[in-house]
C-alpha cells in the first residue's frame, strides 16, 4: 500500500438466511433426480429459499443490522452503502437505497448496487477500499445479497439444483491503528465468455419499432464450461494474490471461498495444500447463495467455532461468477468482527 494511503479495517460481518429448508430429495418432486447424483457433483444436500414476500432486500437489510451491530458503527455514521446482487426484486431503486431506507438514514448518503453476480462481495471490498484508501469515505456498508432461486427456471435440473438465498454484510472502516486488513484484493473479469451465465430483463421495444427477440426472464447456465473455466484459472490465480500479499499459502490461516461447487472448491484446496480444517465450506447447507456465501461461510464459520479469529488471523476470500468475473482478497480477520 502507498504510504499516504489511509488504511482499511473490516470492523463487522454479518449474515441471514430464509427459513425455508428445500432438500435434494425435494426436487425429485419437480424433476427426474437423486441426492445421490446432485450431492456427488457437488456437494449440496439442501439449500435455503425466500418464501412470500422475503426478496434480497429483506435478506441484505437482516444482515446489514447483523453486521452493524458487530462493527459499533451505526446506521447515521455510515458514508457509503453498496449492495452487490444479481437477484434484485426491482433494477430501480437499488437495493442499496431500499436498505438505506430500511436502516432509517436520513443523511443522504451515496447507496448504490454493482452488478457482478457471484463474485459481489469481492468487487464490493475492492471499491470500498478505493474510498476509504483515498480519504473519501470513512464508514462504508457492504451488503452481498441474493435470491436466485426466483429466477430460476425449476424445469432446469442442470441449473435449478445448485442455488439457494442468503446474504452476508460488511462494515469497513479507517483503520485507526494504521494496519489495513486488505493485505492484497483483486478483480477480473472476462466479457468475452459472459454467456456462460446470463439471464435477460424482460421487456418490449416501442410499439413503433420492429419487435425485440422475446426473452424469458430466467438464469441460464453453461455447468460444465462454468466448471472448466474456474477449474482451470482459480487455483493460480489464489497462488498469485497470495504472492501478491508478500505470503506463502502456510502463512494463511483459513481459505473462505465462494461456494459453488464441492469439486471447485477441492481444486484450489489440493493446490494449496490446505487440511480440510483450513477450507470453510457450507456448500451442503445452502448451495450456491451467489454474492452472500463468502461472507455467509465467514460468518457462520466464526459462530460455529469452524474459523477461529486471533490476534493476526489471515483468510482467502475469493469469488466467481457471472460476467464472467472473478476476484480475490487476502484480508486480517480481527476478534470481534463477527
Ligand atoms: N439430476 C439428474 N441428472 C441430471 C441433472 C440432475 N439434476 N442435471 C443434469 N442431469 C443429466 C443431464 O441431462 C445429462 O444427461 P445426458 O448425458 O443423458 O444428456 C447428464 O446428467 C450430464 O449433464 P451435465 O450438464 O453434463 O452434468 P455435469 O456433469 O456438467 O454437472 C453441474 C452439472 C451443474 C453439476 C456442473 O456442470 C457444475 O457444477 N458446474 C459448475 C456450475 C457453477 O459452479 N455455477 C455457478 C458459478 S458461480
């Protein structure tokens, strides 16, 4: 970091999930599957989803409140919001207004989304830092909330099967005591293979003019080139960030990874030769909660004793998704913040 930069500390992580538990053997009531073939290729067993009027809104609000509280900071300190979504119940407002909104700020403080599906909370991390690095903000809300199974075509089995709601929450701060907690982040992203993932607003030309292609609103999904791609640039990619940081993969207490898939998640554990006591992963629990299950398996990790916060606790968090995006930070996990 640049020596006039003002360093960033991750003052509070916060989650919340629906209440609504839907097993493999669930979905055999909606298409010809097995647990066994779903847990085998990838690790789930049930996931969580949004019932009645729950939406990513109430889901990122639940987990804002979550992870303000843990911070000391409090909703009128704030300077800054930014939820990242790919399941937002509205394009406009974004959800970060809405959670302004629901957090009672009368300030009129910045709020607004970024779209960068899975890898949400990363690329949120890495804009906040920006902020905060450069003295423009102080206290910034990051809320990565998602809830994709509305927008799934449940006739897909091949997609249907691996997603689940959630949302996750974080509050950085200035770092009074000038050691920042982003000890490396990075972002990328590849335009070129964005239909590997998509899914497409719904909506009609001018009457005036020649017809748009009709659209049906769901998430389409390319499983096995996703499965490709991310096999093949994750593993290096987290061995570079860790270089980057001026570490070795043993210096580095825990790996929190988004949770996608069992056999991607092994991939970058075999690489690194990491135990498994190393490698956070809820996979089972909840599928593929998108921009959410980073800081869901952080924060669960600490409430179940699974991710131990010390003195100098270091972790990967590392996401990737649609865009195709993908990005990683190294980052100091202090006693407290969740
Ligand atoms: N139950 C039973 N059979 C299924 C099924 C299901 N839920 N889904 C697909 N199948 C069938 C297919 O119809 C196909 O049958 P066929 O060979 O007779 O045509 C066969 O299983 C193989 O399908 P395929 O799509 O090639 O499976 P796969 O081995 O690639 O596994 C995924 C599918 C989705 C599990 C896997 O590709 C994956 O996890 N990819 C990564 C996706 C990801 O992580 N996305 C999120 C990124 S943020």
């Amino acid at each position: 970091m640049a020596e006039n930069m003002i360093p960033l500390r991750i003052a509070g992580v916060g989650y919340s999930l629906p209440e609504t538990v839907v097993t493999n053997d669930d979905l055999t009531k909606l298409y010809e599957t097995s647990d066994e073939w779903i847990y085998t290729r990838t690790g789930i067993k049930e996931r969580r989803v949004c019932s009645g009027s729950e939406d990513a809104i109430e889901l990122g609000f639940k987990a804002a409140q979550n992870a303000l509280e843990k911070s000391g900071i409090k909703p009128e300190e704030l300077d800054l919001i930014i939820a990242a979504s790919s399941a937002p119940p509205q394009l406009y407002p974004a959800i970060a207004c809405h959670i302004q909104a629901r957090l009672g700020i009368e300030t009129d403080i910045p709020a607004f989304d970024i779209t960068a599906a899975c890898s949400g909370l990363i690329y949120g991390l890495q804009v906040a830092k920006g902020f905060i690095n450069s003295g423009i903000y102080k206290n910034i809300l990051i809320v990565a909330t998602d809830n994709n199974t509305r927008y799934l075509d449940w006739s897909d089995r091949g997609t249907s099967i691996l997603f689940g709601d959630g949302a996750g929450a974080m509050v950085v701060t200035v770092a009074e005591d000038g050691v920042d907690d982003v000890l490396a982040i990075d972002i990328k992203a590849k335009g070129a293979i964005g239909e590997y993932i998509y899914k497409d607003n719904v909506g009609q030309n001018c009457p005036l003019a020649e017809p748009c292609p009709e659209h049906d609103g769901f998430i389409h999904m390319n499983g096995k080139e996703v499965y490709k791609f991310v096999v093949k640039i994750l593993p290096p990619y987290i061995e570079e960030i860790i270089e980057q940081a001026g570490l070795k993969a043993e210096d580095i207490e825990y790996l929190i990874p988004h949770q996608a898939n069992l056999r991607i998640i092994q991939a970058v554990q075999e690489r690194l030769q990491y135990s498994d006591e190393k490698v956070i992963t809820n996979i089972k629990y909840y599928g593929n909660t998108s921009a959410a299950s980073v800081p869901i398996a952080l924060a669960e990790g600490v409430e179940k004793g699974t991710v131990k916060l010390g003195k100098d606790t270091k972790a990967i968090l590392c996401g990737f998704g649609a865009g195709m995006t993908w990005g990683a930070a190294i980052v100091r996990l202090r006693e407290g913040i969740c």
